[in-house]
C-alpha cells in the first residue's frame, strides 16, 4: 500500500459526493464553484426549493448537503428533520443568513452537523465543510457566541 506521502494516494481517497440546497442562484453557483477546488468533493446535484431537495437527495445519497435554512416549498429545517430521519448517514451543514436562537436550537436538536452564518465567509465555509466530511459537529464562531455550549459538542 502507499504511504501517505506518496502521490497516488490522494486518488485512492474517497470522493465524498455533495449536494447543494441554496434557493439564490449566484450563492448555489458560487458554492458549487468553490466545492469544486476542495480535495475529494464532487458536486452532484443541486436544488432550489425544499421540495426538491428531499426528493433528490432521497434517490442521490450524498455524503454532505450544505443546507440553506430559507428556502422555499419546504423550509430547511423540516428537510434537515425529513432527511436525518430517512437518511441518518447524510451529513448536512446548515448554512443561513438570518440566525436566531429558535433556529439553532431546532437545527441542534434535528441532528444537523455543522451550522454556518453566511456572514461568517468562505473560510468558516471551508473550515465547515472539512470537518462535518470527517465526521466531526462544526459550528461557526458567530454560532458559538450565540451557543457556547456547543463547542463541547464539536469535541464529541
């Protein structure tokens, strides 16, 4: 076998597949865009509206959903509680642009793995979905102002 040093084992690493859920068109192209230079991820669908969302991701099975919480037909809450019931093994990283107390308890509560502030930058985003793939609970640090608690679930 190769170390992990060597330069094939990169390509024996799983590519984890990644479904993007964001109902503002240039944000979801943006998004895929940067998925897309992240090593072992590969885009394979996208959808506007919650309806969407739970039927495609339901055939799909992705790896990892980056989730927006508003969007239209069924919010991303009621698709975050659908899918981890369906399909427990999907990772979601929730990502929003309107954060409240409400929400994130509901989030936490639904199991979703990680929760992001759009606000937050392309860093956090990165940082997010790096950890979520690897199995790992990953909050933003606007998220955790709001929630210290959760650092300690990060931990776990």
């Amino acid at each position: 076998m190769f170390s992990s040093q060597h330069p094939l084992y990169k390509s024996l690493k799983k590519i984890n597949k990644v479904f993007i859920a964001e109902d503002d068109i240039l944000l979801s192209e943006l998004f895929k865009e940067f998925v897309k230079v992240l090593p072992n991820l590969s885009v394979i669908g996208c959808s506007y509206n919650g309806q969407d969302v739970i039927i495609d991701c339901l055939k799909i099975k992705p790896d990892l959903i980056i989730l927006d919480i508003n969007i239209p037909e069924v919010n991303g809450l009621e698709v975050l509680t659908i899918l981890k019931r369906k399909t427990p093994e999907t990772k979601i990283l929730i990502t929003t642009g309107n954060t409240n107390l409400r929400t994130i308890t509901i989030a936490v509560s639904a199991d979703a793995n990680g929760f992001i502030e759009k606000s937050d930058g392309i860093d956090e985003l990165k940082n997010g979905i790096e950890a979520v793939i690897n199995g790992n609970y990953y909050y933003s640090n606007s998220i955790l102002k709001l929630f210290p608690d959760l650092k300690y679930k990060m931990r776990n």
